[in-house]
C-alpha cells in the first residue's frame, strides 16, 4: 500500500486542466492503486489524479466503500435533474458548502484495463462523479458553492442536535 500526498486548495496543480491517458502503463497501473489506497485511508468517496499532484484524466469512486469505480478519461453522455446538499473535498479538508448538482449522471470511459465502460448513477454518485470530473479541468466545489462554507464538525454537532 502506497499513500500520497493529498494536494490543498491553493496548491496550483488543482486548477490545471488535466490530459488523457493514452494507454496503461505500469507507472499508470501503480497511480491506480495509490489513488486507491490514498481515497480509502482518507475515508473518501471519490479522488482525482491533480490531487495526488498527477495531471492525468483519471479519478476513483466508491460511494459504498465496496465498489470502486476506475474512471479513466470521462465523457458526459447524460445530465439531468437536480439535488442540493453538503459537498466536501479531500483537497479542502474539515469543510463543506452547499452544492447543487445533476441528479442523475450518465459517463463513458475506460477501466483499468483500458475497456471501454458506461456508467451510470443518481444522488451521491452522480454527484461523485460531477465532482470529481470538475477536477480533470481544474475546477473546485467552492467555485458552486452557495452561501458560506462550513465547518464539518459543526454540521455533525448540528445533526446530532437534531436527533436528540
Ligand atoms: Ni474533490
């Protein structure tokens, strides 16, 4: 298991436009698991290759923490509706705004293997996705983000609050 560093917001490498990957290499193979490895120790749900410094057109999902997705140079097919709620970042640790996104996100892609792949989803992973593809082009959720940013703990303390 290999862990890289998770670039901050204001680390300029998060606002570069990434490029497609052309095959898949071994160094490629060993970014994979590494982003890999880095999404799961930082309890994420999703990271995008310029976090870990690397400007390439790959991201991973796992909105379950059992099924990840290998997003290699993503293509919109479909947005539509529409959902409001928290976002969170790992390149903006401890915050979250308000976001509002597609509902539903259809992509085509390639795997790890270089395959070609459709995928599709509602709620937390079409929001996943959206997010992470704005980071392929150097785009941040503060950019969307309505109202201020918050403080996750605040919003923890807030949703305990409400369930007592
Ligand atoms: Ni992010």
């Amino acid at each position: 298991m290999a862990l890289r560093q998770i670039r901050i917001e204001g680390d300029p490498v998060l606002n570069k436009v990434c490029k497609e990957v052309k095959e898949i290499t071994p160094r490629v193979k060993e970014l994979i698991e590494d982003m890999l490895d880095t999404m799961y120790e930082a309890n994420g749900v999703g990271l995008a290759a310029p976090q870990v410094g690397i400007l390439k057109r790959i991201i991973v999902i796992d909105v379950t923490g059992e099924d990840p997705y290998v997003i290699i140079n993503p293509k919109v097919i479909e947005k539509s509706g529409e959902q409001t709620g928290y976002e969170g970042c790992l390149s903006i640790p401890g915050k979250s705004g308000i976001v509002t996104r597609p509902n539903f996100a259809k992509i085509s892609y390639k795997d790890e293997n270089f395959e070609d792949r459709i995928l599709e989803g509602t709620e937390l992973l079409a929001r996943a996705i959206c997010h992470e593809m704005d980071h392929l082009d150097g785009h941040l959720y503060t950019e969307l983000v309505e109202g201020d940013l918050v403080n996750m703990e605040d919003l923890q303390e807030e949703a305990e609050e409400e369930e007592q």
